[in-house]
C-alpha cells in the first residue's frame, strides 16, 4: 500500500508546472502574426524599392539625356542636361496651338516619396507598440500566470484531498464533502474569472487595434491612388521639350527655343510604382482580415480552460459581443500558446476525456487527477 501512496505522490508531484521564470516576459509577442507580415511588407518594400531607384539614378551618371544643336560643345551639353533636370518643366502645345507647360517634378520626388510611404506605413505599428503594447504585455503576464496557477492549484487539491483520505476519513462523508464544495464553487478562482470578465466590458485594446488597421488601410488606399495619379500624369511621359532660354541666356539667339529631352530612368520608376501598387492591392484583404477576426469568439483556448474546477466563462453565456479587450486577448494568448504550460497539459487531458468510456466520471481536471491518484474506487458518479 505505501508503495502505490508513493507513486501516487511522485504522479500528483510531477503533474505540477514549474513556476515560470522571465523568459516568459522577454519573449512574449505583442504582435499577430498577420500584423508582423503586413509590417514587414508595407514597411520593408518601399524601402527596398527606393533604394533601387536611388542606386540607379546615381549609376547612371546624368539623370537626362537631351539632345542640344551640334554645334554646342561638351560644356554645354553638360549644362544643358543639369538645367532641364533642374527644372522638369515640359514645354508642349495642345490641339488648338495654345502653349502650355507641364511640370514634372514628381519624377525627381518619386524615390524620396517612397521613404514617406515607409514611415506612414509604420506609424500604426508605433501606434500600437506606444498605445496599447505595454497594457496588452501585463494583461498576458497576468492571465497566463493565472491559468498556470490554477493548474497547479487543482493539483494540489487532489494531493490535499488524498492527505485527507489517508487520515481515516469515511469514505462516504469524504466524498459528501467532496460534492458540497463543488456545488458550493468553493474550487472556483474568482480573481481570474472576473478579470476576464471585465475585460469583456472594456475597449481600450480593440479601439487601438480598430485605428490601428484603418490608418493602415487608409495609407494604402492614399498610396495606391498616389500611384495611379503619377502613372495618368506623369509616368506616360518620358520624353519633353525643355527650355533653357532663362536668365541670362534669354535673349541669345542662337539657342534654341526647344530642346528635346528623355529620361532614362523612367521605365524603372514605372516598374517600381506597378510592383509596389500591385502588392499593396493585395494587402487589403489581409488588413481586412486581420480586422474580421474581431467579430468572432475564439473558444477554443477558453473551452479547454474549462476543466478547470467551477470554470464556465463559456457555459455561463458571458461572451456576448465579441469586440470587446477580452478578445483582443484571447487572440494574443492564442499566438503565445507556446508560453503557456498549462494549455497543451489540459488540451490533453481534454482529448483523453474523449476517449474515456465513462465520460460523466470526469468532469474537472480534479476528477481526472483522482482517478489517476487511484481515489475513484470509492468516488461517486454524477
């Protein structure tokens, strides 16, 4: 008998999950996985993209190609180039033989343009981390240290409760006992319930996490049609007459009125601005679903949860509407699954209680661990 009371110590002893040290603090994500990817995109390819057309604008030497009279030297060639670039300005007639002028000077702006999409791209990720991070990184450390506490708290139960049975207790006024104190809740962890209750009465997290993916999408949006305004306006016209007949060289006449000018840069600047349009397009539903997830419950974490003794967060209709903190939370604590212990302990005993043939013997982790403990030869059934 005392061999089987000491291996039924070493299984309850083992049972308990060690008391989490601070690598649960330094490794926690405060970010989705949908939300790390959109910030790796968004940010990362302007970024890319600008330094390829940097690169190329400064190894390509001259930035405009244009096409001076023959008997202009190379010095004026040379000036010719640097003023048409300085100016971008496109010198045409419309149908009617009215003159006009077309500046351009969004080419030259478009690389430096992307480096301001970049930071508007990150600005609701900064948004996040300053506004709602720090609130979102105690209210984990909390909730995951509550659930693994109360793991080992109904561990320690069963130890207790075979303590008391091993005193001489009746058998059946043990298991009286037993059964008041279930009806009575006095297993229940009333801290933890009712924290994750009140957070179903707050919007703090889900407010930030809202504006956060509208800025997103309306930066999107903006820098789409910033893009498609460039390719109607601007990015068809890579080929201008330039006018260098401005100060003192206004009244020489044997400068040209007009000299024809080309860019040969354009057709990197055009495929820079598709690419970057394309992938930004399809960016959208993914911010869009990042954002849909609000609007469902996730109780699968919860309903595992609820092997706990007197735990029925989801038995006792408390999720209501699902855009509230509590889900913001459930969602976070779903990407750090990893860190908490106690999840892949009870979704076991979850799926061993499937498979076990009489079922209404266990209802809690409790009646799980007595029957391990070899406390079900006198246990009654519900």
């Amino acid at each position: 008998m005392s061999l089987s009371h000491t291996a039924a110590e070493f299984m309850l002893s083992d049972a308990l999950l060690p008391e989490p040290g601070g690598a649960r603090t330094q490794r926690l994500r405060l970010e989705l996985r949908s939300d790390r990817l959109l910030k790796f995109v968004t940010v990362g390819l302007p970024l890319c993209l600008v330094s390829l057309a940097i690169a190329r604008q400064f190894s390509a030497g001259s930035q405009v190609s244009c096409f001076p009279p023959t008997n202009f030297t190379g010095k004026q060639a040379a000036y010719v180039d640097t003023a048409c670039w300085d100016s971008l300005l496109h010198h045409g007639s419309d149908t009617e033989g009215q003159p006009f002028t077309k500046s351009l000077w969004a080419l030259k702006a478009f690389p430096y343009s992307l480096l301001v999409v970049a930071v508007l791209m990150y600005l609701p990720c900064l948004l996040w981390r300053c506004a709602a991070a720090p609130a979102l990184h105690c209210d984990l450390l909390f909730i995951m240290g509550e659930l693994d506490k109360s793991y080992n708290r109904s561990v320690r139960l069963v130890q207790h409760m075979r303590k008391v049975q091993q005193a001489g207790a009746e058998p059946e006024t043990f298991w009286e006992e037993y059964e008041r104190a279930r009806r009575e809740r006095y297993f229940e962890f009333p801290l933890l319930e009712r924290y994750l209750g009140c957070k179903q009465h707050t919007h703090c997290l889900v407010c930030i996490y809202l504006l956060r993916n509208l800025l997103l999408l309306l930066f999107l949006a903006a820098t789409c049609l910033y893009l498609v305004f460039l390719h109607l306006n601007i990015f068809f016209q890579d080929e201008f007459n330039c006018s260098i007949r401005t100060g003192l060289l206004q009244a020489e006449p044997h400068i040209p009125s007009l000299i024809p000018c080309k860019l040969p840069f354009y057709s990197i600047f055009q495929l820079t601005s598709v690419s970057l349009g394309c992938v930004y397009v399809l960016l959208i539903p993914v911010v869009l679903y990042s954002t849909l997830q609000l609007c469902q419950w996730d109780k699968g974490l919860l309903s595992v949860y609820e092997m706990l003794p007197a735990f029925d967060l989801l038995s006792r209709k408390m999720l209501a509407c699902p855009v509230n903190d509590l889900n913001v939370i459930l969602l976070f604590l779903r990407d750090n699954i990893s860190h908490l212990t106690s999840f892949s302990r009870l979704n076991a005993l979850s799926a061993l209680r499937e498979a076990t043939a009489n079922k209404e013997d266990i209802d809690t982790v409790v009646d799980f661990m007595t029957l391990l403990a070899g406390l079900e030869a006198t246990k009654p059934k519900h």
